[in-house]
C-alpha cells in the first residue's frame, strides 16, 4: 500500500467544471447515473448530456420500489443526483457517440437525502469520523477467478501466487483491466496471479473510503467487461470450487488527523497510537456482528474454514498472516503507512456497506477506550481447541444463520446502518438462508440417495 494516499476527489464547484470541459473534449453523448442497491448491485440508467443541468439542479426520477431494499410501491418516486467528482469516461463503449458515467447519491422527492442510499450510509460514517477530527482511508484488495463460463469452472490455468509461467493467459486480460481502470480515473498500484489456479487480483491505491467504495464498483464491473470481451468470465463469488482457497477483500484502512497518521506512534512497541489500539481492539470486539455485511451470501462461509488461508479466529498480530487482523511491520521514514488489514471480508459484499461497518466499530473502540488484547504471533491453526479455548479466542460465525443471529441483537451495526438498511438488510438475509436451507443440493442428491 502506498506511503502516502491520494488525496480526497475535488469540492463539487471545481469537479463540475472540469467533468464539463471533459465531456466537451470527449464528445460525450450519453450519461450512466450509477447508484447500488443494499446487496451492492450496480444500478444504472442513461440521459443525454443536455439533461445534466436538471440533473444537478432537481435530480432525475425514478422509480424506487423496483431496487432491492430501497421503497414499497406506495412510495416509489425517487431522485438520483449525480457527483460530478465521480465522472469518467466509460472506455468500453463506442468511441464516436462516447458514453461516460457518474455515480449517484440518491434523494426522496422532497428534497432529503435517501436513508437506503448505501453511499448516503457510508457519507453518515464518514461524517461521524470526520466529527471526531478524523479522515478514514481504505485500501482493499479484491481477488477474483477466471473461468471458462459461468456455468464451466475449468481454469484457464494451473499457475499459483505470483506465478508468470507460461501460458499466463490471463495477465493480458490483467493488463487491458489496469488500462480500463486508468482510464476511468482509478489508480491501481499491483497486479499478480493469486494462490489458486486462474485466481488474480488488482491492487487499487489506498484513498479515501467514499472514492475507494465507488472504485471498487468500478473495479468489478471493469474486470467483467473486459473478461467477457474475451470471451471468459470473471467472478468475485467467495468460494466458486471446493477444496482450493476462495477468494477475499482484505480491507486495509487507517484514520488520518489532518496529515498526520493517527494510528502511527513511534515510541510504542507495535508502533501504534493509543487511538490505533482501540480502533483495533473495536474491531476484535465487534466483528461477529458486523461480519453479515462483509460477508453476505450464504457461500461467503464456504471461504471461511480452516485450511484454505481465510481468517476465522478473532486475533490479531504484527507478522502472522493467519490471523484476522494483520498490522503490517512498521518501516523508519513509512509512518503513513501505518494501518491494519482486516482479512474476513470478501468481494462479493456492498463495499459502502462493508467499510461502514469496519469504520463503525473501530470508533466504538476509540470512543469507549477498548483494551487492546495480547497479539497471536503462533500459528491459531495448529493450536489444540482447548488452547484456544483457554486463550479465549473466538471464532468468526460459522454460517448466513449465525451471521444473521448475532446481527439482530446489534446495536452497532443498526447504528451504522441507519434503521431503513438494518432491518431490509436482515429480512433480505432471511429469506436468502431460507432459500439455502430448504434448497436439496447435488451434495445431498449424490451422496445420500444411493445409500437410503
């Protein structure tokens, strides 16, 4: 991750203008408001550029009851008004009738900001943070696979972590996913082949977490437009083949005071602040609760076992990399650099979402000075249960049911959420579970249906 992050999008008067200039120069035609539904969907709709003025000024209708989470039919008019900071060009669509996109924050007809609005949570967080004198960075690391199909898993390759022997076939699909992803105005730092066969991922420049939220929805849809131009598919599922790791979005993060590292303190033995420590110790203390949000789908918990590099006991440490929570070493002159990895989440979550949650109980820490536990240098794997037990190291919840359960009782999670996204947000989950549960998997067919 970089030293130093990159600086926070331009005010709204100065990014009009410029996106305005660009749009000229582009010969832009076309628009695509983008927003997300709770779940992280993307969502889009197109208007021609000479509808931006009532865009900004009114926001353009649409209507609500249609996206997952958002309004019943009974109020079902919405608005959508676009952040001029977030325009881009969209390289993959035609040249000479150019296409560019903006993301949306959405709004009721009257005028108030949507409490629905996965950004509009997270701006919520952010403003909590920024009360606090703090500016919240994100740097996450997404993994994802390529496959032949999406109903065909076969690997395009055999190659493991950082592997370049041929044939890589996939690193030209890498290359041309960087240069989309630049074009789009998203900074990437890293590129390498994953652990598992025709597993990769992007590393994007640590930012802000508003500006790293949007690009992640960027990320993914540019690692799918460009597979598919290729004629595979990428997928960001959690855990898409059994017995090979799965793939996650370790979430990098840090508070800044001005431009001072407030997680940084030179004189302390892990070379963390007093407020790094109870940022830390808030996010050992709540991640079972918030853990439904970073890892929401019911195959989310296929990735989280044993054996395959995935985090599931609630630890933390400087150097070992089994533990939930990793403080990378800390290099003279890299105070910037100072933060902590949290390695649960995966990619297939709401990122607004996922680092509201992480944000919200890392300040709980902060504001209720939390204890900050003992680190885990020893491998938890190979502990016997009864160590652990004695050691009181928790587990991460085991399925959607058990995420789920921990989450209703939580008033931090409703509190990050807001009440609109907490409970839709849960009842969504439910019925996914019940789906799950009632579903007779081929697991079951050809196991059990020879036998009784």
């Amino acid at each position: 991750m970089a030293a130093k992050p990159a600086r926070p999008r331009k005010k709204t008067a100065d990014a009009k203008e410029i996106m305005l200039r660009q749009i000229k120069e582009q010969n832009v035609k076309f628009i695509r408001m983008w927003f997300t539904d709770i779940l992280g969907f993307l969502k889009s709709f197109s208007v021609r550029v000479e509808e931006l003025d009532r865009a900004f000024k009114d926001g353009l209708g649409f209507d609500g009851s249609s996206v997952e989470g958002f309004v019943r039919i009974d109020e079902s008019d919405m608005l959508a008004r676009p952040d001029p900071s977030t325009y881009s060009i969209i390289p993959w669509r035609p040249r000479d009738h150019a296409t560019g996109k903006m993301f949306c924050d959405i709004y009721w007809p009257d005028g108030r900001p949507f409490e629905g609005d996965p950004r509009f949570v997270l701006k919520q967080n952010l403003k909590r943070a920024a009360e606090k004198g703090f500016t919240c960075y994100v740097g996450p690391e997404l993994e994802y696979f390529y496959f032949q199909s999406n109903e065909d898993v076969t690997p395009l390759d055999k190659g493991g972590y950082f592997d370049v022997t041929p044939p890589n076939v996939a690193s030209e699909f890498r290359r041309q996913t960087i240069i989309t992803l630049e074009q789009m105005g998203v900074n990437v730092e890293y590129a390498h082949h994953e652990a598992a066969p025709s597993q990769h991922e992007i590393d994007l420049r640590y930012t802000d977490a508003l500006a790293m939220a949007d690009n992640v929805m960027v990320y993914r849809i540019a690692v799918k437009e460009v597979a598919q131009r290729h004629g595979v598919y990428a997928t960001f599922m959690p855990k898409p083949v059994p017995r090979i790791n799965g793939s996650g979005m370790h979430v990098h993060i840090s508070l800044f005071q001005g431009d001072r590292n407030a997680f940084f303190e030179k004189n302390d033995k892990f070379h963390l602040s007093k407020e790094g420590k109870c940022f830390l110790a808030g996010l050992l203390k709540h991640i079972p609760e918030i853990t439904v949000v970073n890892n929401q789908w019911v195959n989310s918990y296929k990735r989280l076992v044993p054996g395959y590099e995935a985090p599931v006991y609630i630890t933390w440490a400087r150097r070992n990399r089994s533990d939930l929570i990793r403080i990378p070493q800390y290099q003279p002159g890299q105070e910037n650099a100072t933060r902590m990895e949290l390695r649960s989440p995966d990619p297939a979550c709401n990122p607004y979402l996922c680092f509201s949650v992480i944000l919200a109980a890392g300040l709980e820490g902060i504001e209720k000075e939390y204890p900050l536990p003992e680190p885990s240098e020893e491998n938890v794997y190979e502990m016997k249960p009864e160590e652990r037990a004695k050691k009181g190291i928790r587990t991460l919840p085991g399925s959607l049911a058990e995420a789920i359960e921990l989450a209703e009782g939580s008033k931090l999670l409703k509190k990050a959420l807001g009440d609109h996204v907490f409970h839709t947000f849960i009842e969504n989950k439910k019925i996914e579970w019940d789906l799950y549960r009632t579903a007779v998997t081929d697991f079951e067919v050809k196991r059990y249906l020879p036998l009784l």
